[in-house]
C-alpha cells in the first residue's frame, strides 16, 4: 500500500498551508528560563528548594484528593478471564506463550503499578487474567516458532507456525451455531480450475502438493486451515461456503456465522478478514491472489451444491 | 550558550515544521499547535536525552508531542472548551484541500494517516509512536483510507 498520488499530492497541501510566522523564535525565547539556571546554579538551588517544597504540598493535596475520589466511586469491574492458546494447523496446546491485552482503542492495558499487563500460558496452553469487563477486548499472542498474533479475546486462540516465505496460510474460525467449510480454487495459466476443499488436496503435474488441510472443523471456535503454496502461477481465490445451508434452507445463514478468515504469508499476518452480518447468499469470496498479488474480493452468492464454488 | 541549549536550537530548526503539522493535526489550532511544540522542547531541556541519530531525535520529539496534545485533549479545560475550539479551526489557516479533508477525520485516523503520507513512517514506526500495536495501526490505516475515499473518491489510490 504505497498510494504515491495520495501521499504526494496531501503532502503539498499540507506544505502550502501556513504555519505562524516566526513560531521558532517564540518557542527559543520561552526556552531561555529552562537555560537560564545552569548560568546561576545559586540561584538554582533556592528555586528548587522552593519547588520541592510546594511540590511536597501539591503531593500531599493530590494524596488527599486521590483519597477521596477512591472512597467515593467504585472501583473499576474485573473478573479472572481464561483463555487457551492452540496451534492451528494441529491443535496442540502452546505453552510458554506471552499473552498481552489490548482495548478497543490498540492500547495495552496496564496494571496498578503502569507495566503492560502480561501473562505466560502453563504447558496445557491455559492461561487466566483480571481483566475488564470491556466488551472489544483484544489480546496479542507471541510464541516461539509462531507468528504474532492480535485479535479478538476469545476464549480459544489459535496461533499459526511460522513457515516458509512462499507459503500461505489460512485459518477460518466462526462463532455462531454452523457448518463451515474453506474452498479454495487455484485457475492455472491454461485456465484448468483445481478444486480444493475438506477431501480433496490440490497436486501439481508433478505430483506435488500445492494446497492441503491442516484441521477440518466443524463447529464453531476450532480453526479449519488451509495451507497453499504462494510460487506457483496463477489464481488463488479463497471462498467460505455454508455446509449447513445447503443441508438445511432454515439453518443460520453464512451472513449471521460470525466467520473470520485470517491469512498468513510466510512469518507474518496479512489480514484479517469478516464476513458482513447484512450479506446475502451461501458463499462468501474472500479473496484472490494472483502471482503475489492480493485482491480482497469480499462478495456473496449462492451455489446449490458445494462444488458449484468458483 | 550551553550545548544543550545549541542543540534545542538546531531540533528546532531542523523537526520544527514536523512537529508543528503533527501538533496541529491534533488540536486543529495553530496556537494550540505552538504551545504543544513548545512543551515539547520544554521536556527537551529538562531531561536532555540522548540520541543515537537524527532519526532516533526526530521519533523521540514526535512521541513527546504526541503524548502532549494527547494529555491536552483529554484535559478537563479541552473537553469543556472543545466546541469552542472546533469553531475557531473554521476560521484558521489550515484549509487547503487535502490537509483539511484529513484533518476533518476522527482524531484516531488522522495521526496516523498523517505520519504515514506527510512523514513517511512505516506502520511499525507508527505503532511506537501512538504506543498502540501495529495490527491496531494497520486497522485504523485501513479505516481512515475508506473514510478519505468516502470523500475524495479512489482516483488518489492504488
């Protein structure tokens, strides 16, 4: 994402706007109270005498102020939350992972004394913190041999191994009551469209495995993953069907599924990606990548069998 | 004239401008902006830090102004007076095309498109500077392009 237009021509703009004249020369002179003790450290130390000693007086009359404020609101609502960290290409539990939480605005929380508020998961991948009762949480995950992860403080997280630098992966997680699955497509340079979903690994002439399965879900809040090779020639284009709908016309539709497709490439997240809650339709186009390139296609259509997905 | 003095007289020659457009990207004011850049340098004095480049002066001078207009913002003076400062930035300088458009965006969005297009900072510089994660910078990047686009159409975009 470079977008050089926009960057050349809003830097123009904000250059052709006018900043108060000689605004350097009035920020120099109120500097010269800073400078001026060093000159006069006599003088220096009877200032500081007289700041310290105010300084103790503000200290006590904030103490006294905090008190208060304390006594009279309630305190903030925390409750110990748990949380498991899994692989998710073979939902192993990841021990020793370092687990960090965010609010809905990306900053870290602190704790009483201001660190950002840390926590390790013990061998079984569990980990539990005091935490507020804010609704977008967020939590960051970095273990060794896996790639960062940021996202919604779920209850089960699934962090994705580091792979090589041509490799793609995709992990598609739902939250609501369904069946989903991950379709994948790879259209090669002679237009021949390679399938591949839950049963069926895409193989180049050679025999070689270009796109396979790791974990097949499902329910909701375990990962399905699809790992894909980003070196060959042509178009991936990534799809999310609704098994259910088409077992069930009255199931929950693939809008309402809370699906979310995260895609890696090689030791780092690309995106992360949600289906609208107003779309319509029993598949959801993700995204295409062509020869390296990432175009996030995010459309919806119907299809009356699994292998009508395009 | 200290060393120290000399070498806050050459940051501001050399950041000044910077830290003034970041300044005012916040408080959409021109003497805000000032006062800001001035507490900045202020800090410079009083804790005369050390730097082991140009780079490493330039990011720390941004994130002291940053950490100012943001104390500034949340202040209990800023919120009573706020619609009073929303009205005077009608009538300030700053209302050129593009840079107004930006600066008409939720504050969130428009530091961080700001330091991306003006100075060039990668998301991970971005991220250290707001101290806010680089998924979270990415996300607001991607918001604020679609507001911006909302605005000005996709003719200034890849």
């Amino acid at each position: 994402m470079t977008d050089n237009r926009f960057s050349d021509a809003y830097k123009k703009s904000v250059n052709s706007v006018q900043l108060p004249e000689n605004f350097k020369d009035h920020i120099l002179s109120n500097l010269s109270l800073e400078d001026a003790p060093k000159k006069k450290p006599g003088l220096v130390l009877l200032q500081r005498a007289a700041l310290s000693a105010a300084a103790a007086v503000a200290i006590v009359a904030c103490a006294l102020l905090l008190f208060s404020v304390l006594r009279s609101s309630p305190p903030a609502v925390t409750k110990d939350m748990h949380f498991r960290i899994s692989s998710a290409t073979n939902l192993a539990q990841v021990g020793g992972a370092k687990v960090s939480f965010l609010n809905s605005e990306g900053e870290y929380l602190k704790d009483e004394n201001g660190n950002t508020l840390t926590a390790y998961t013990d061998e079984k991948g569990r980990v539990t913190a005091k935490l507020p009762q804010e609704e977008a949480l967020q939590i960051e995950v970095t273990a060794e041999g896996f790639i960062p992860f940021v996202g919604n403080a779920s209850e089960n997280i699934y962090v994705c191994p580091k792979m090589t630098e041509d490799t793609y992966r995709a992990v598609l997680t739902w939250t609501e009551d369904c069946d989903l699955d991950a379709f994948l497509t790879l259209t090669t340079e002679d237009k021949t469209e390679k399938l591949h979903y839950f049963k069926s690994d895409i193989l180049n002439a050679q025999g070689e495995v270009l796109a396979a399965l790791d974990t097949d879900s499902s329910a909701p809040h375990s990962p399905e993953t699809v790992t894909f090779r980003g070196d060959c020639q042509g178009v991936w284009r990534l799809s999310v069907g609704s098994y259910s709908s088409l077992k069930d016309e009255n199931s929950l539709p693939l809008a309402q599924s809370g699906a979310t497709l995260t895609l890696y490439k090689g030791s780092s997240l690309v995106g992360e990606y949600s289906i609208d809650a107003l779309s319509k339709g029993n598949v959801w186009r993700v995204l295409e990548i062509e020869n390296g390139e990432l175009r996030v296609t995010d459309t919806t259509y119907s299809v009356s069998a699994m292998t009508d997905i395009n | 004239m200290s060393d120290l003095r000399r070498a806050a007289e050459q940051a501001l020659e050399k950041y000044g401008e910077s830290l003034m457009r970041v300044a005012y990207t916040y408080t959409k004011n021109m003497q805000d902006a000032q006062d800001m850049v001035q507490d900045a340098f202020l800090r410079y004095m009083s804790s005369a830090p050390q730097f082991s480049s140009d780079e490493h002066e330039k990011a720390w001078l941004i994130r002291v102004t940053i950490n100012i207009c943001k104390n500034h913002l949340s202040s209990a003076y800023r919120r009573n007076y706020a619609e009073l400062d929303e009205n005077m930035s009608v009538c300030d300088t700053y209302s050129s095309g593009l840079a107004e458009i930006v600066n008409s965006l939720p504050e969130k969005y428009r530091i961080v498109i700001h330091l991306f297009y003006y100075e060039d900072y990668t998301q991970k510089q971005i991220a250290k500077a707001l101290g806010i994660t680089e998924s979270a910078v990415s996300t607001r990047l991607q918001r604020g392009r679609k507001l911006l686009k909302e605005k000005i159409g996709d003719d200034y975009f890849d």
